[in-house]
C-alpha cells in the first residue's frame, strides 16, 4: 500500500501541498485524474490521501465537501494552506498571438478570466482534470499553437516556457488542502481546529439554536456554509470549523449540545491549524 494518493500527474498545486505536507518517496506516493478517486483510494491503495477543499477566490470545492459529507469514515488528519501563483506556459517559440487554444482546470481558468479575456479573446478554452495535465497536453502537442495555465513546476517537468508570469486577477490567491485518512484526530497541539458537518431540524430559529451554544461557550467559527443534502429540496447540510480541538471541554461540550437539535451529526477531526505557506513554487526538494 501506498502512504498517500494526490491529484496528478506532477507538477498540480496539490502535489505542491503534499510537498509541503512532509517528504516521501516516490515509491511512497500514487497520483489519481480526479478526487473521488483519490478519496476512495485511502484505505484501499493508499494509507492518507490529499484534496483541495477550498480557495480564498473560488469558495469551497464542492466535491470534496459532498464526499465528506458521506458514508464514510474518513477524518481530517491535517491541512496545508498554501499560495497559488497561475503562469502561462506554452512551447519554445510559441507568442501570445499564436495561441488558438488554451488548457486548463476550471479553477485556474476562474481565476485568470480578465487576462484571458484582455490578452487571447479568440482562443478556445478545453478544461483538463488538473493544471498539470494541462502542461503535459500542450507539451505533447505538435503545433506551437496552444497554452496551458499552470505551475513553474510543470513548466520545468514538461519543458515549457513561461511567456507570462502571475496572471491570476487577484494576487492574494490562496488554497486549502486536507490530509484524509482513517486514523483518529492528532493530539492537542494548542492550535488546533476541528470540522462537523450537520443537518438541522426544520423550524424557526433552528440554525441559532445550533450556533449559540459555540458562542455561549466563546468557541470562535472559522467557517460555516451550507450545501444541499440531495436528499430532498430545501434540505442542507451545514459545513462548520471551528477553532479548537475537539478533546477540549469547551469544543466536545459545544458538539454535545447541539445534538438534540440536529438531525445528521458528523464529526470530521481535529487536526492543527496551518499557517500560510510562503515558499516560492518548487523550492522544497523532496524525492516525488
């Protein structure tokens, strides 16, 4: 079994979290085209497995939480945050007006939509399964005339030129990841947060009966939103953190009261919190 399972192939941003996360092997790391696949790996071929779940531009992935949410064991063992910084890469010799079609994930493309708008209106946009994907395409490509939005290290893992560097609309640009895995929560770290998800009983003031017993007990909500429950129509499921960890008395005393007024009660770990990765694209060596 593998110790852990990414977003391929090499060079995505989430590889660049796991690189973050601790060093491996390569032998020790197995990529997958999609996060479903990798979540439902974690148990199976591989030990902890990471996923992006939000970013600060584009709000939560909503696959990650729907499978969260699910009927599986699956706990949030840790998370990464780290910077993203979108580049234009195309092949040598290849020049902004040359471009017909451009390759890309979705979210990168989200996030670069006023330079794509300004800079190549005519060229037609084919979303990949992930930016790397998008680099290994055009460097596959015959014709020097397609782009992929992506790394500096997929540039340099698929030889590519970067003809423009930084083109997200907003520079302050950052993604979450979380390390799942079957394992309990970590130990208290003394910074620590901790995720639930919950479905609430119809009726008036049912959400505030929830909240108030966080803010009765000064447990501070880092993030709450809510997703249909597919279920039926009008039902939701509300997807909270929390500062603290849930073997603190004010955390696990907050989860117990809210008991009776939920209908769905998912406790998804507690785990340390991050803190924002500085590092520059690439500069963590580590053998993946």
């Amino acid at each position: 079994m593998h110790e852990i399972g990414y977003l391929g192939p090499p060079g995505t941003f989430t590889e660049e979290a796991l690189l973050n996360y601790k060093s491996f092997q390569k032998e020790d790391v197995k990529e997958y085209k999609t996060i479903p696949e990798v979540i439902r790996s974690i148990g199976k071929e591989v030990k902890e497995g990471i996923v992006p779940v939000e970013n600060s531009l584009e709000g939560s992935v909503n696959i990650t939480l729907d499978i969260l949410a699910g009927e599986n064991n699956l706990k949030i063992k840790r998370e990464i945050v780290i910077p993203i910084s979108h580049h234009l890469l195309v092949k040598d010799k290849t020049e902004l007006n040359d471009i017909a079609t451009l390759f890309s994930h979705y979210q990168a493309v989200a996030q670069c939509r006023r330079f794509i708008e300004q800079s190549m209106p005519e060229a037609e946009t084919e979303l990949t399964f992930s930016t790397a994907q998008a680099a290994k395409i055009v460097s596959e490509k015959t014709k020097k005339n397609c782009a992929a939005i992506g790394t500096l290290r997929a540039a340099n893992l698929y030889n590519l030129k970067v003809l423009r560097n930084n083109i997200s609309d907003h520079k302050c640009n950052y993604t979450r990841f979380i390390v799942l895995s079957h394992q309990e929560a970590s130990p208290i770290t003394g910074k620590d947060k901790t995720s639930v998800i919950f479905g609430i009983k119809d009726g008036p003031g049912a959400l505030y009966q929830i909240l108030k017993e966080f803010a009765l007990r000064e447990i501070n909500l880092t993030k709450i939103e809510s997703r249909p429950s597919k279920k039926n129509f009008g039902d939701y499921l509300f997807f909270v953190d929390m500062q603290g960890h849930f073997e603190e008395p004010g955390v696990s005393k907050g989860i117990e009261a809210i008991k009776d007024n939920t209908v769905f009660l998912k406790v998804l770990g507690s785990y340390p919190e991050a803190e924002l990765s500085e590092q520059n694209e690439g500069s963590t060596e580590v053998e993946v």
